[in-house]
C-alpha cells in the first residue's frame, strides 16, 4: 500500500512536495470513515483507499504522475536497459538557476501487512547522487532498520541486505544504476519484494495509452475475465453486447432493431474504428481497475475524467471507497478537472490534493484538509470560486476579437 510519494527539483515541482495517503484525525460527517480508510498491522497506521488531484491545466497534476511514472521505471529497469554512461531521460526544475544544476528527489513510503519501507534516491540525467532504503516492522514501538545508504560509489549496507552488500563490494553497481535495482536483479529477497510492489502499481497517463490497450486486448483471451470485461461495459449503458477478437482485431457486438423495436441480428464493428474515444478508454480501463479491486493493487491515473461521462468516473470511484467491492484495500490516485466529485460526498477533506503554481512557475501540492472548513461546506462552490486556489486566472478573451480596439 502507498502511505506517501515525495518528489522535487523534478520538472514543475522546484521544492519537495508530499501526497499523502495516511488517514489525518478528521472527523467527516457526510464521508463514513470505516468504507474509505483501513488499519495496516499493529502499530495504527491508517490509509486511505482513494485520492484525488485538482489544479489549473499547467499547475503541475500531470508531472507529480509523471514522477510516479519515473520512479517506477528507473527502479525497475536503471540495471537492466541503461549503458554505462547513458543519460538518463530526467529534467530537473529548469526555471530557477541553482536548481537547473541540481538533481532531482524522489521518496516513496510504501507497505504491506508485515513491513513498511521507505525508499528514495536523488539523481540527475548522469548519474546517481545518493540512495537510501529503510525497514521497519508493522508493529507498535518498531524501530525503523537502515538497509542500505549511497552517497554516489560510497555504500553503507547492512548486513541483512547481504545481496546488495555483495554486488557494492565487487564494484558491481554503476554511476547511473540504482543498488535496489541492481540487487532484484541477482534476487535479493527484499529488493524482488519491493519490485513486485512497484510491477502491481499501475500508471495509466497519456504517453501509456497503447500499452494498456494493449494490456486490455491480451485479457480478452482469458474465457473469465472477458466475460467480466463485457459486464463492466454493459454496466456502463455503452450499448455492447459484447466485445471480443476475431482475426486478432477487437470487434464490438451491437443488437439491430426493425421499424417495430423488433430484434433483428447481431451486428459487429471493429472497435477502435467505430466506438468513441470515450467507450475506448472505458474498456481499457476494465481489465486494470478488476485487477486492482481483485487483488488489491494500486492504480494511478491521469485525467481519469478525460473522455469519460461524470457519472461512471464517480461510480468507479464509489468501488475504490467500498468495503463491499474493495475488501482488499486497492488505493486509486488520479487526476481530473471533474468538479462533480467535490459535491458528490464521496471524499474526505484529506484525499482531495490540489496544485498550484507560484509566480516563478513552481508547482506547490497541498491538501483540503490545511483548510478550516465546515461540515457543511459545498467544496466544490468554494473551490470554483477560489477560496482553495489551484484555479485558472482566466484573462478577457473577448479582447481579442474586439475588432473596435484594433
């Protein structure tokens, strides 16, 4: 489970930003706690199972998904897919003159029902600057264990992270490779842990959507997730009867009617020709939020909304904050401009994140819950009117078709 991701100097985000999925001490009326937050172990840690991400376009949503996206892939692959002196695809925060030159930080506090972690490294697009992975029991009065901390080719390791002790002491580890990834590579028990974790976080942004298209079409050769894949479409009233491969192209099955309302035959289109943008991305978005909600897995998402009609992206928010279809606690965290949801009392004040720039162009992230708001308060009206910030200053654009002016 996610309890809080922390980047900086990382594209729009200039200082350290936090999200956070640990549950705070407030007292929500309209949201009942016991369906959206759930205990991890012994020692009281309580998560939540869902949060959500709104700014302006430009604030900065999008890159703290991107960060995510980034920290996944440089853990699992920085051993396996880069060259000794390849540069690495990382941007730090280029509009201030002492960042520029600076790497970039990323920290993830993750857990499962035995163990919490805390792991991050800061690097920039040539090498590794320092590294770092802690452990801890999920129990009462646990002390958290330095597993290992890098500065640059100095490591000190503990002995309980043997494998990586190892690989460090052969020189094995190069400038721009992580010791996390390298060491899953050669099987180290903790480190193959921590991948498997980041391999069932699922990101779903804009540069991915071939991939999870991809993803979605393959599950169609599984007899039983098929089936559950058509029942999730039917029960968004998108008018399929049923969808399935034929020739290896994805086709959608529609009913023909006569003049009476009779029904006639069975009609197939070739899906991605035929369906709407919207209906496409709803059916590749089946088979990961399944997954998720079956096994208990995390989906992270950029512009959910995008696409899609406001009422299904609520509903499918409702089952991430169901004890009923989310028994396993699969966290969902994305991004939208779907102000629906602030009204629809389905979140609490400390799942609702926004972002902002500041006048350098410096993203800042920061939660609902900082603010001092009544129970009764319509968050979404006072969003929309600025009380919480993280909104468009929208200019005249009629000035520029005023042609009296000109």
């Amino acid at each position: 489970m996610i309890i809080q991701f922390t980047i900086g100097n990382f594209l729009s985000f200039k200082e350290q930003s936090t999200l956070s999925l640990a549950a705070s001490a407030l007292k929500e009326i309209q949201v009942p706690a016991e369906d959206i937050i759930f205990s991890v172990g012994t020692a009281g840690l309580l998560l939540m199972k869902s949060a959500v991400v709104y700014g302006a376009n430009a604030s900065g949503k999008s890159n703290f998904i991107k960060a995510f996206e980034f920290f996944k892939w440089y853990v699992i692959n920085s051993s396996k897919d880069i060259q000794a002196g390849e540069r690495v695809n990382i941007e730090s925060f280029r509009l201030n003159s002492l960042t520029a030159g600076e790497p970039s930080y990323f920290e993830a506090i993750f857990c499962d029902e035995d163990n919490q972690y805390r792991y991050g490294f800061e690097a920039d697009n040539s090498s590794v600057h320092s590294e770092w992975l802690y452990q801890k029991a999920n129990k009462k009065r646990a002390k958290e264990v330095e597993l290992f901390y890098r500065e640059k080719d100095s490591f000190d390791i503990h002995t309980k992270f043997a494998v990586g002790k190892e690989l460090a002491g052969k020189r094995m580890v190069r400038a721009n490779a992580l010791l996390l990834s390298v060491a899953a590579q050669f099987n180290d028990p903790t480190a193959v842990e921590i991948m498997k974790w980041l391999n069932d976080t699922t990101i779903i942004s804009g540069s991915n959507d071939e991939k999870i298209w991809n993803t979605a079409t393959i599950q169609l050769d599984d007899i039983t997730m098929k089936q559950r894949i058509v029942e999730f479409s039917r029960y968004a009233d998108l008018g399929i009867e049923n969808i399935e491969k034929i020739d290896n192209t994805i086709v959608s099955t529609h009913t023909q009617y006569d003049d009476e309302g009779n029904e006639v035959k069975a009609v197939t289109f070739p899906f991605r020709k035929n369906e709407s943008e919207g209906t496409i991305k709803y059916f590749s978005l089946a088979y990961p939020i399944i997954d998720a909600l079956d096994n208990g897995k995390r989906l992270i998402i950029d512009e959910f909304d995008s696409k899609m009609h406001p009422l299904l992206t609520c509903r499918i928010i409702t089952l991430f904050n169901s004890k009923e279809t989310n028994p396993k606690n699969a966290q969902l965290i994305f991004t939208t401009h779907d102000t629906n949801l602030l009204s629809a009392n389905i979140f609490r004040r400390d799942q609702i994140w926004f972002t902002q720039k500041d006048r350098y162009g410096a993203t800042e992230l920061y939660s609902l819950a900082e603010y001092k708001v009544r129970n009764d308060a319509s968050f979404e009206k006072d969003y929309l009117s600025g009380k919480y910030g993280a909104i468009p200053i929208v200019g005249d654009l009629t000035r520029l078709f005023n042609t009296q002016e000109k």
